[in-house]
C-alpha cells in the first residue's frame, strides 16, 4: 500500500468525531472526470484509510456531458468494492451520484430512477455561470417526492455573491449544504475561499466532502485537515457526516 504521509506524522484526527464520512467524491473509474483506473481508486481509498475515514459515498457525475446510467455505475462499483475486499482495505463504501441541473435532468427525476443514498438523499450540483431556469421548480417538485436535497459546494456558486439572501432562501427550503474541503484553501479561487469562510460565519454548512478526483490534492486535502480554519468549523458543531454513518 501507498503510504501518503511518508515518514511524516499524521496530522491531529479530532476530526473524525464529526468528519468519518467522505460523501462526495469521484472514485469510480472510467465514468466521469475523476479516476481513471480501479488502481487509481485503490491508491485514493488507501489514503482515505490512513487519515482515518470509515465511509465514502462516491458519487459519479450525472449529466448531459456525463450521460451514465443507474445500472452501468453500479456495476463497477460492485467491482470496485471486491477489489477493496481484497485487499484488505477496510473502508465501507456506497455509490450515489452528482446530478447537475441541467436540461436533461427532469426526464431523470421524472424517471424515477435517481440514484439516491442513505436516506433518499440526493446530491446535486448546479453550473458555475447560472442556476438552470427550472431549478426552483425542480426543488419543489423533489421535495414533494420525498427527496432530501444535498447542494454540492454552495460557495462555488459566484453568481449569487451579490445576492447573499440567495443562500438564507435555500436554506430556507431545507436544503443541506456541502462544502468542499480545498473550499478552504485558496486553490480554486480567492473568491470561492470567501464565500466558504461567509457560509461557515452564518452557520450554513451542514456537510463537508472531498469531491477528490485524483490524487493531485491530497496535500491540500491533508493541511486543511490539520487547519485551523476547519477545526473552528468541527467545533461548531455545523458539520454532521458522521450521521450518515451506518
């Protein structure tokens, strides 16, 4: 096995009281824009290992770029989690999915074949330019079938940075809200880090998630772990990954 941390200590794991579950990632291969190989996943959960994670949710794209299907997705997860019987590496897994709103999702959801985990939740994502004009519409709808919606990494939405009331009105409408990890860096973008630091200040961040699709960022995934900025976020209380634990 890869040993990420080399002869370094590993860094303090009082995160784990709240941060055990990883539930957004990219760990099936060949499908979306994250791993490319089963190896690849192999090395990604051998690190998740290490830092401590007891449950991944991974969650491939679904979208008109990335038109996979229910049945093909769960396929090679069920390949992926004999591989990782195999060897021995003991991280409980579950596949979801990324939904992006987009113009082919309502033929999806009215399909009534969403790929929903732990309790009927269901991640979505929205683009980096404008919300799609049916999303509202689109949450009402979900939400009277019964769904929990998870929005994936809020504080990448930029659109609504002028409109802040944007985020108290889905919050509103009982959405939970996912932040990603490196939202805690500047590597994205400043401003991305802004509004996660915002989003954290108003006590809107109920999940965190690595929404790791390589191993580029496991450095930065590690120094945010050991942080400062995320410990205050584990000791307020907001995040609460380890709910869906079992």
């Amino acid at each position: 096995m890869i040993n990420f941390f080399g002869n370094k200590k590993k860094p303090e794991t009082d995160y784990l009281q709240h941060y055990s579950v990883d539930l957004h990632s990219h760990l099936i291969p060949n499908v979306d824009d994250g791993v490319s190989s089963i190896e690849e996943s192999i090395n990604l959960f051998t690190f998740f290992k290490s830092i401590g994670i007891k449950k991944i949710y991974t969650t491939p794209h679904i979208s008109l770029n990335f038109p996979n299907s229910p049945e093909k997705l769960r396929n090679i997860y069920v390949q992926l989690k004999d591989e990782l019987i195999k060897r021995n590496i003991g991280i409980e897994l579950e596949v979801g999915a990324e939904y992006m709103i987009d113009d082919g999702f309502r033929s999806i959801f009215e399909s009534g074949n969403l790929m929903t985990f732990h309790t009927n939740f269901v991640l979505i994502e929205l683009t980096t330019f404008s919300p799609h004009p049916d999303f509202y519409n689109l949450l009402f709808e979900m939400q009277s079938n019964g769904y929990t919606i998870i929005l994936a990494h809020p504080e990448r939405y930029l659109y609504w940075q002028n409109d802040l009331n944007t985020f108290k009105r889905l919050k509103d409408r009982e959405l939970l809200f996912q932040m990603n990890l490196l939202s805690l860096t500047n590597i994205y973008s400043p401003d991305i880090h802004k509004m996660a630091m915002w989003l954290i200040k108003e006590k809107m961040i109920d999940l965190v998630g690595s929404d790791i699709h390589n191993g580029q960022y496991i450095p930065k995934i590690k120094e945010v772990l050991s942080g400062k900025i995320f410990q205050t976020l584990i000791n307020s209380g907001q995040v609460k990954n380890n709910a869906l634990l079992g």
